[in-house]
C-alpha cells in the first residue's frame, strides 16, 4: 500500500479485535474456560460481530490469524497512533496465547450444533406398552 491509503487511520473494529486478543492472552486458564463457555451463549448477531472482528485482523483472508496478520494490523495501528508502539514482540505471545489448536495460527471456532440438554428433552413414551381404553 502506497500513498495516503498505507497512512489513513486503522478502522476501530481492529483496534478493538486486537485489544481484545491482548486481553484473552494474558487471561488466567480458568477465565480462559470461563470466556469460552460464555461464547456458546452468544446471539446470532454477537456471533456475527466476533465474525467481521476476526474478519478484521484475518489480514490475507486465509481464514486464520497468524503472526503475519497481526504484525501487519499492529503496524497500522501504530502508524495511524491507535496503539503504542514497541508491541511487535508481543504478537506471537497473543499468537501462542490464543492457538487453542496448536498449530501456531488463530482459528475461527466452527459452530457447534447446539442439542438441548437430557433434562429438556420431552421423555418418549414407554415401549411395549399398551394402554387399555374404556368402551
């Protein structure tokens, strides 16, 4: 990027996406499982809001976060003075942090098919039973 478009000021939504990884990464295990139960919680429209943050750190649209990624939304940050500078050495730390798969990259958690609980579930109806009826 070249010109005035490499020096305009980072959308927010990025701004926010990226503090919020910051927050997530120094997070304790417990909160960790606390923030990621929360998430099956969401409404579809919060889930849509966490899709376009993740959307807005996915730099090159590969469907994952890497350090690339963020080291390039961390460099328009700064640029645009939205975020302190000297934070270069804390991407993969963010990176590390939040790789629940391993695989040194941020993944976008599939949905999963929400079942209702045993307890919810209407009781089916006793096998091999037949009810007598008054004639």
């Amino acid at each position: 990027r070249e010109g005035a478009a490499a020096t305009r000021a980072a959308p927010p939504l990025e701004q926010n996406a990226f503090k919020s990884l910051e927050r997530y990464s120094r997070a304790t295990f417990f909160h960790k499982r606390v923030y990621n139960a929360l998430a099956e919680t969401l409404t579809l429209a919060e889930l849509a809001t966490l899709r376009e943050e993740f959307a807005s750190l996915d730099v090159d649209g590969d469907g994952y976060v890497t350090v690339e990624d963020l080291t390039e939304v961390l460099s328009r940050l700064e640029a645009s003075g939205a975020h302190r500078g000297g934070a270069a050495l804390e991407v993969e730390a963010v990176v590390e942090a939040c790789d629940l798969e391993k695989d040194h990259r941020i993944s976008y958690p599939r949905p999963r098919r929400r079942l209702p609980s045993r307890s919810l579930r209407r009781p089916s109806p006793p096998r091999n039973v037949h009810v007598a009826t008054a004639a």
